[in-house]
C-alpha cells in the first residue's frame, strides 16, 4: 500500500497534537496524519494473531503466557490474557514491573535475578503481584532469593531455568535435580518446576529441521521434570516454546506452558523459517509495519526514506521490505535514513510519499518507540503506549 | 575494569531508586549500585573530547555545531556550546524542538523539512528560536515552507542541502545553483548557504584515503559556494564535517562550520578507521560504555551478559568488546543477553560481575536509553536525560 501526501494530509499538525495527546483519536486521524518513522500495527491482524495462539493452546490443553519482551505494551498483554492466557512473561524485573503497573497479575521473569538490586525489586514487586514467578540456575542465587524473601517475610515462588540452548540455566539432569534439592530445602521459596527456552530452535529453517532440533533441545528438559518427580519433587509446570516451535512443544508431553511473543506482529526473520504448509511461516498475519516517508529523491532509481537504524532493527542480515510495492529494495543508510532502490513499479515514487517496511525483527524494533499506532486500513483507531520501551535492566 | 559486586552494592535499592529519581547522586553513588545494563559516561573523557574539538575548530577559524543525534541531551548540547560552538544540529525536526526547550538558540536541522506536519512545526519552532536554520534540497519544497513561514509572518533561514554524498540533496552545480536562484526569489526564506555532508567519507579507513574520498566529495561543495556567489547570490556559510573528517575539512577553504557528533563518545567504529598517528583513530577518548553484569555462568568458558540488542547497537559486523579485560570476546545472544567466550585472565569473570562493554557504534548505542550516568572512577557524578531518545519523526 501506498499513500500520497506530501502537503496533503487531512489536519494541521497542531490539532493531530492535540489529538495523539488526549488518545482521542478513532474516527478522527487518518494514517495519512501521522508523523514518520511511525510504528503501526494493524488491528485485525493483532487481534486475529492474539485468537489464533489463545485457541491453539487451549485446544491442547496448554497455558498460554506470552512474551511481553515482544510487545512491552500493557494494553497488548491485557489482551492476551482476556483472549485467555494465563498471565505475561517479562524478560526482566523493570519490564515486569511495568506489567504490574499495567494490572498484570501473573508474571514469569524469564532472565534470573542476578545483583542485590535485582533481588530487592523481586521481592518487592512479588508483594505486590503473590504470581510473580523467577528463574534460578544457581544455588547461592536460590539462597540469596531466600534470604531476601525471609527478610520480607513472604515465599518467592521460582523455577529451575534449564539450559536447554546456548545461553542461559542450568544443565538438565543431575546439576538440575541438585538445584531443585537445594531450592526445596529453603523454606521461603516454592519450587514450581522448569523454564526451558530452546531460543537456538526458534529459527532453525524447515519446520521439520526445526521438529527436530526442538526435540533434542525440550526431550532433556521433559525428562528432568520426570526425574524430579520421581524423586518426589513435584514439577508441576514446564514452560517453553517460541513462536518458532509453539507447534512442536504443544506436542510434547510434559510440556505445560507455551510462552511465544513474536507471533503478535511476525517479522521477516521468522516469515523465513518455513511452516507446516511450506515455505514461508504465514501461520500469524504481519501486523506491524513502520510508516515512513520518501524525505529524498536524488535521481530516478533510487529514494530516500525518513527511516534508518533508529526507526528499525537492524541485527538481522536482511533489511525491511516494502509493504505492497514490487521494484522496491530497502538497505539501511545510516542512523536517520534508508535507501531505496527503485525498478518498475517502483520508479512511480515520488519526494514526501509515505510507504509501509514490513521489519526485519519486531522485538527490538519496538523497543525504539514510545508508542503504537493501531490502524485499520487508512483510519487510526488508537494510540497504544509501550509502557516498557527501554525496560531493560 | 571489573567490579565485583552480586550482592555486594554499597546501597539497597529503595535508597539507590530515590537518589536517582532526585538526580542528587554526587558522592553518594557508585556504579555498583546502578542497575544494568546501565549506558555511562567518563566525565574526564567528555570534557577532554568537548574542549578539544572546540579548541581545534577555533584553531582552524570554524564555526563548530556539534551534531546532537549522537548525544540526544540538553546537557551535553550546553557543555559543547559553553565550550565555544555556536549551536547544535539536529537531525530531525523532533530532535530540534526538545534542543530547544533545553535552551539551545541556534539550531541546524540536517534533513530537509518534507511533509505538512514537519513544515508547521518548523515554523512554530522559528517563532520560538530565530536562529533555527533548515535544509532544502528541493524547489516545490521551498515553495511550501515560503507559503508557511508567509502564513505565519516570519522568515525561515534555510540552506541548500547539498548531494557530496550517497543519500540526500540537490545535486552539485547547475542544479544547486537553480534551487538557490528559486530560492532567493521566495519573499520569506532567508539563503544562508550550504551543507554538505560526506557521510560516506567519514569512516573510510586510513587517514590518506579518507583525505582523497573528502576532497573528491566536497570540492564540488566548495566549488558551488564560489559559484553561487560568482552569480551574487550571497552564501556566507558552508557546513560539512564529521568526526572522521573534522580534521580534513578543516584545511578546505570554504568550509566554514564542522558538525561532528561522534567525537564526544567515541566508538570502535570511528577507532578502527585510523588516524593522521597510526592505524588506531584515537583523537578523542572513548567515553561512552555501557554497564553490564554476568547474568549466568553456564560453564568455565562462557559467561552471559544482561546485555544484547536492546543494550547496545549492532549494526555493524563488528561486536562491543570487554574494557580491560583480556581473554573475553563479546557476541550478541539475542535481544536481552551477550555472550562471552572466556580464555586466560577471562576465565576468572564470575557470575554477578560487573563489566563495562566499549560499543561498535554510538548514536544508536545511545538512543536506546532514558539516561546516561556521568562516572568518574567508581563514583556516579550526576544522572543526565538523554532528552530525545527515541525522537525520529
């Protein structure tokens, strides 16, 4: 899709101001009205992709929490939850404190709690939120929480996180069931059983690479959970998968809580991946996109846009592409601007356009921005805050 | 340099949060007690950076206007121009508009004014600092802000933006010099001369062959100044330069003003170009880190960090390094968390490590942040805004 304005959008500038400021704006802004670099996401998709992973876990019989580092927007994890998840992840105590915030009540930490102002903040946000749940993978940590937690006067409920890929947890089986031994020792906290991220499967290109590669990640992860509880740990609750492999773990049993994010927008890298029906993941809708602007038009082939390294993530080694308009190819050229090579259709665009970039990596993309635009079709139907933009600590 | 800490931090948090929400943190804070990741900044190395290049371009008899889209901060914009610059850049109208409720008078908008919105709100911000100055590059452009700035009963300084360089601008010559004839026909702008920006020239590697990129780059700059004011078309000023090339377009005549950015942080980007002393560019000091703990510890080779791609740009094919410590090297693992490969003296990194990372690229690096904590040694001498983080539009 494109959109022609140049001086031609519908109101001044003092008035969308005064508009984007009150949130008042359905009915009355049009996309068109926007300034660019514009982070947008269309509505139907976002509610179509919130439905579709609600009703896929339930019909497995899975929990739903889904990945609040993705979106960082409390009105998006308020939705989740109405649709039927049983709570929010956070990828950190900041990024969980501002779910809280936003009336999250049940809250997985999924990174552990490293550093005595970590412990501190999750001990005050657990008396806040009794469903905050972290992650542990060491023992001096699960003692540290315990310390802290006894001092407060209140039990931490935590989880073993399992090192199922290449980054964080501890190791599956014998260093696993000597942590959960440890854990179920210390009387302040409660042991609830298992995180295992196999973030390494997540990408792996192929759905049955992928089937495989996730299997060999989660089949330790399961069976540490049997371990434990032949030891008489209960492990009531595993949680995994990603967007990636919500459709492999669902599968497992033993499996009890899929946690994706990515699924609410999609992205290129996972359109990438290949899915059940072939070669391109379609199973959620490309919801979000960055508006922009043609702010230079040096010659007849080429373009250039108002959106650089700031206004996109650029970790992936494929840049965004545009929405709709074949002839059209983007790199990135520098921090405030992209650059588009123009051929065919493209060469009809023209200084002060406005075009859509379907994004290269939605999470780190959205954390450039204070707020979403919710769009459907031309009209803006909201304007969403991503109230844990920068939350990283 | 390496801090120890886990739960060893001076503070507890509720004392640390309120120092920090008072911004009173001047002897009473040290970088242990910051949460993490945490982007700082070395006080010495700041001033040492400000001081220099504003003694240099005195030296050379330019003009200096620091580009704010590197520092995105009130503070920093003050300190350069209490050091002797005659204003900021900005790189987005955005950007300009919180310079100046931070008290910045003279500001250059380095990218041109396209789209209603952008032309309003760089008419009110004109009525509200005189000395804003806009870039054009094309004709019906100009037009439109002469019909806003009549419209508002002022008159709008602008510049021709000139194409030395892969992305925006008119082209060098007759094109130039007919937009400038356009231009001083138009009753409400006001010609102040010309940018040229030769951001392709800025990190070619080794100084020699930067010298030939710049000068092949901007003599046709020079050479359209002349020839503007061969026709009487009045053009007092020429603004180019940037940290790579500061000391290049220095010795150009013609060039009037530098607009380097990066100089006040430094990157392993602009170090790796080279310098006029060696292979190593280290004209102006590294300042800027970014503060990180060892999150998890998965075995004696690796460590994990709190920082990834939300902490720290990574759009450059190279990964921030570990400051002091030899035996580690650095990769992003994901959004959240970085990875370290420990060897020798690295090995000895435990987990609740505190370590400061040195990054590949810093203007992205630092719009990722609400603020920067200004360091000297251990102590945290002030908390500084970095006011248009995330200001694009």
């Amino acid at each position: 899709m494109r959109y022609h304005s140049g001086m031609s959008s519908l109101r001044p500038w003092s008035e969308v101001e005064r508009l984007l400021a009150s949130g008042d704006v359905h009915g009355k802004l049009s996309i068109d009205d926007l300034p660019t670099p514009a982070l947008c996401v269309d509505l139907d998709g976002l509610t179509a992709n919130i439905n579709k992973m609600a009703a896929f876990a339930k019909s497995k019989g899975r929990a739903l929490r889904p990945h609040g580092k993705s979106h960082k927007c409390g009105e998006i994890a308020r939705r989740c939850i109405a649709a039927g998840a049983v709570g929010a992840c956070a990828a950190k105590i900041s990024e969980a404190e501002v779910f809280a915030q936003q009336g999250i009540e049940s809250i997985l930490v999924t990174t552990a709690m490293v550093g005595r102002y970590r412990i501190e903040r999750a001990v005050k946000l657990a008396a806040l939120i009794p469903d905050l749940i972290l992650v542990v993978e060491d023992a001096q940590n699960a003692t540290d929480l315990n310390d802290a937690a006894h001092a407060a006067k209140l039990t931490l409920s935590v989880a073993l996180d399992l090192n199922v890929s290449y980054r964080t947890g501890v190791a599956s089986g014998a260093p696993a069931i000597a942590l959960a031994e440890h854990i179920v020792q210390l009387p302040h906290l409660s042991l609830k059983g298992i995180q295992a991220y196999a973030g390494h499967a997540s990408h792996v290109v192929g759905f049955d690479a992928r089937i495989a590669a996730n299997h060999q990640a989660m089949l330790p992860a399961v069976e540490t959970r049997r371990a434990l509880e032949a030891k008489g740990i209960p492990c009531p609750w595993l949680s995994g998968a990603s967007t990636g492999t919500y459709n492999i773990d669902s599968d497992i049993d033993g499996i009890t809580e899929l946690q994706p994010g990515s699924y609410l927008f999609m992205d290129l890298d996972y359109n990438r991946i290949g899915g059940t029906s072939g070669t391109v993941y379609d199973d959620f809708a490309n919801s979000l996109t960055v508006l922009t602007t043609v702010n230079s038009k040096p010659n007849a082939h080429s373009a250039i846009l108002d959106a650089g390294i700031k206004a996109s993530a650029s970790d992936r080694p494929f840049p965004p592409i545009v929405k709709g308009i074949p002839g059209t190819a983007y790199s990135f050229s520098g921090d405030e601007h992209g650059s588009l090579a123009l051929e065919g259709e493209g060469r009809a665009i023209q200084l002060g356009d406005r075009l859509e970039l379907v994004i290269a990596h939605c999470d780190p993309t959205v954390n450039l921005y204070d707020r979403i635009f919710v769009t459907s079709g031309q009209q803006v139907e909201a304007v969403w805050t991503i109230d844990a933009r920068g939350k990283i600590e």
